[in-house]
C-alpha cells in the first residue's frame, strides 16, 4: 500500500480533507471529515479509557491552547525549540538540514548553492487584545499546560506520588516542511501524560509505562512497531532515557509516541526560589514564577522527577488507518477493506432493507436501527436499500464491522443477516438480539 491510496480513500470517503481547499489550501492544514472525527474521537477515548477512567492515579485535564510566553521562556522552547533551516538560492525551497539525503546538495533541485544553516525556531505567535499589546504563544506541546497546572491539581486533590495528569489537545509547530499527509502538520493533537515520581523510582516507572504503552497500541491494532531506544548523545539534556515507539508508516518507520524520563528539569524549571530544592537538571533561574511546584513529605518538600508518554492522534490515525487497509481479491474483483477494530469504526453497523420500495422492510429496518442507536449504539447507518452488493463495498472500505440486512424472511423469522467485515460471514439473528450482539462485538 501506498500513501497515496489512504490519502485518496481519506478525501473519497470523507475521512480527511485539505484544509482552505477551495481557495488553493494551506500547507501543513487538514480538516477531518465525518468519518475522521468518529474515528479520531475513538482513538482519543480509547486513549483517555485507558489512562485516566481505567486508573485510579491518573487526573485529567484540559488548559489553554494559547501560553504566556513567560511559560515556554522557563520550558527552554524560546531558547532550543530550533530546527536547522536550509534556503536554496536557486530553486527557493527551504528545507531542514536533515532532510538533506547528500551533503551540500538541494533535495529539490539537487544544486549546490546553499545557504548557511541557521537556526529557526517552531513556535507560532499570536497578539491578543485590540491593541495587540499582549503577546501570546500557541503551545508547541500540551505537558506545558500539566506543568502550569501541577500545583493546582495537587491543591485540590492533594495527590500522593505516584499520580499522573493527562491532557489530549490541540499543539502547534511552525514545521518547514510539513509533509507526509497527517504525518507532520502544523497544527496536531497530543496525547500526553506526566507522570510524577519519587527520584529514586524513576527507571521502574520508565519501564512501566514503555511496557503500558506498547500494549495499548497493539490493543487498538497497531502491531507493526518497534521500539527505538535514543543514544546517550541524542538525549534532551534533561532526559536519562527516551524510547521512541515508531510504526512502519507506507513512508517508512517514524515515531509514532516518545516515552522520556525527564527527570526534576520540568517542575524544577518552573519553580520560584529553585535553590531551596535539590533540583539535579540544570534549569534557568526563574524570577517569574510565583509558586513552588513541589510537594511535601516527612517535613521535607522537594520537587518531583516525571515520566512522560507523548503520542500525536494525527499520527495515531494514520497508524490506525495504514494497520486496517487491505485489498483483497475475491473472483476477479478487488475488494478495499478497512479492518478496524470495532471500537474505533467510525460506523457500528448499517441497517440495509433489502428493496427500497417496500414499506414494510424500510420501516422494520428504521425500527432495529432506531433501536440500537437509543440503546447508545452509535454512530449507525440506515441504508435506503436496493443495491445490497454496492452497501457491503461502501461499508467494507470505511471500516463498518458489520451490515445488518434486513429481508423478506425477516417479516415471518424476524432474523436479520449479519454479515461480518472482515470474514464476510454471514448469520441470521433475532432482532430481540441485534443489540446485545453488536455491543458486546464493540467493546475495546
Ligand atoms: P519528530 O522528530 O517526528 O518531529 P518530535 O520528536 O519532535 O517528533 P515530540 O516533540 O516528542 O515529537 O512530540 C510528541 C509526539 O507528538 C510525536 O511522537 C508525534 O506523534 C507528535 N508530533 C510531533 N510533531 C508533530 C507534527 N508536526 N505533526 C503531527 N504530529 C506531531
């Protein structure tokens, strides 16, 4: 399979679409149709499931997307968050400097009149107020968000370590070369956590959570990854061990989530009167802040080291949809098929009559598909029936587990035909059964 052939089935099938399309579209942008927005609010709650509602020592949380520069100043974005930028003086493209695949030579047009590299941060800004006075960041990563928040939080609910905050949210990046569909955006979604340690426990909780992790991504279907431990040289200055959990992407093996240890460097930075505290990062003094984002144990305070998972849903959507797609030949005929887990298909079921100018058949379907959707089985599809062949193949390319057709024999048996995605089976049901059957079929 191709990039190119999700990309198509994205767009065809209402998925996922070029943003600002109608006025020639903005690099780096895309908006997700009415399939994409199921699916991707599948993933995210598979997500949330697993790491707050399942655990008792996890607390969610939802902050501003926009930051007071003073924020992403203490977090070392203003001052590392850099890509290498690249011009080329002859084609006028930009790129960075690892993009290059031969040294001194343009990946467009492969001359050798190059600019110096030079450093470009990734941060977006915005102005606020009429007068745009006030200076605002649009966040480049959730954690900030969990950072600024960590002592509210422990405020009131006075948490014991170990105990994490979790955010899913929106984070923007100035990328040079967006690319690769939903892959490398400029504007995406975070899944993190941080999960806040005592020091002395912080490679036990590190192997934790690569293991946790691992787990749900094969959970919801993604199997073809490989773990990528980063080298002591490639290590954030702060982090004593980053595993990078890649996926055999169409475009090749890319991350996918990064599990760190980020040691006291993210409370620590962020702390005011940080020479009172054992803090073993080097942070950057902090006369801005005005709380100590510590806790308090035996009569001592100190601040605590973290774990962090941080995963893109843009990218887990894509890992989800390249895992799913097959093309199976049946006869002489192909057939494209999205072999989702049931949980994250964007549509449970579609209810099919078996001829469209049958009013008995049409209003027995509504019926069972009224049904599932006030017993909380949603989204359904109500067929208007007729060419049952051209449903199945709709319904097979977007991932639907199963196509409930209702028929003749329906009237006297009051058995539907459920026909299953993936083996294509078929078996006849009760319709007093359709609910439970399909509820127990969705269940991550
Ligand atoms: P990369 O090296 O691919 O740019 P990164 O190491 O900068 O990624 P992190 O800062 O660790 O990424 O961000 C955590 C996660 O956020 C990544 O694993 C990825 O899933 C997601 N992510 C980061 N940048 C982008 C982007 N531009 N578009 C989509 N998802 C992104």
């Amino acid at each position: 399979m191709q990039l190119e052939d999700l990309v198509a089935l994205c767009k065809r099938r209402g998925f996922v679409y070029q943003s600002s399309a109608i006025y020639g579209g903005l690099q780096g942008f895309f908006d997700y149709g009415p399939l994409g927005v199921e699916l991707k609010n599948n993933i995210k709650n598979a997500w949330w499931r697993e790491i707050v509602h399942l655990r008792e020592d996890v607390y969610g949380l939802d902050s501003a997307i926009i930051l007071n520069k003073s924020v992403l100043n203490h977090s070392g974005h203003s001052d590392t968050f850099h890509d290498i930028l690249i011009d080329c003086k002859e084609c006028k493209c930009r790129f960075r400097d690892d993009e290059m695949k031969t040294k001194n030579e343009c990946p467009g047009c492969g001359c050798a009149d190059l600019s110096q590299p030079r450093e470009f941060n990734l941060m977006m800004h915005v102005n606020l107020g009429p007068t745009h006075g006030v200076h605002g960041v649009l966040r480049p990563e959730t954690a900030q968000g969990v950072f600024i928040n960590f002592k509210n939080v422990c405020d009131s609910f006075s948490p014991t370590l170990p105990f994490g905050i979790a955010q899913i949210g929106k984070a923007f990046r100035n990328e040079i070369t967006p690319r690769n569909f939903v892959f490398r955006v400029r504007e995406f979604e975070q899944m993190e956590l941080e999960f806040f340690i005592k020091r002395d426990q912080a490679d036990k909780w590190f192997a934790y959570w690569v293991e946790q992790r691992v787990a749900w991504w094969k959970k919801i279907g993604v199997t073809n990854i490989k773990l990528l431990n980063q080298k002591p040289q490639e290590l954030a200055h702060y982090s004593s061990a980053t595993t990078d959990i890649a996926f055999e992407f169409p475009h090749g093996l890319e991350e996918v989530e990064g599990i760190a240890n980020r040691g006291d460097f993210d409370l620590g930075s962020h702390t005011k009167m940080q020479e009172q505290f054992d803090i073993k990062a080097k942070v950057k003094e902090n006369k801005d802040s005005v709380d100590k984002l510590c806790m308090h144990e035996d009569g001592a305070s100190f601040i605590p080291n973290l774990v962090e998972t941080s995963s893109g849903l843009d990218r887990a959507f894509l890992a989800v949809l390249a895992s799913a797609y097959c093309v199976e030949k049946i006869d002489e005929s192909e057939r494209v098929v999205l072999k989702l887990h049931p949980a994250l298909a964007p549509i449970k079921a579609a209810v099919i009559p078996l001829a469209k100018n049958r009013p008995e058949l049409v209003a027995l379907a509504r019926k069972i598909f009224t049904n599932l959707k006030a017993c909380n089985i949603f989204p359904v599809e109500l067929e208007s029936g007729g060419n049952i062949g051209k449903c199945y193949r709709k319904h097979d390319e977007i991932g639907t587990p199963f196509c409930i057709t209702v028929d003749f024999d329906t009237l006297e048996t009051n058995k539907v035909t459920v026909r299953d995605r993936d083996t294509m089976q078929q078996i006849h049901v009760h319709i007093d059964d359709v609910v439970t059957f399909i509820e127990e079929k969705i269940r991550l």
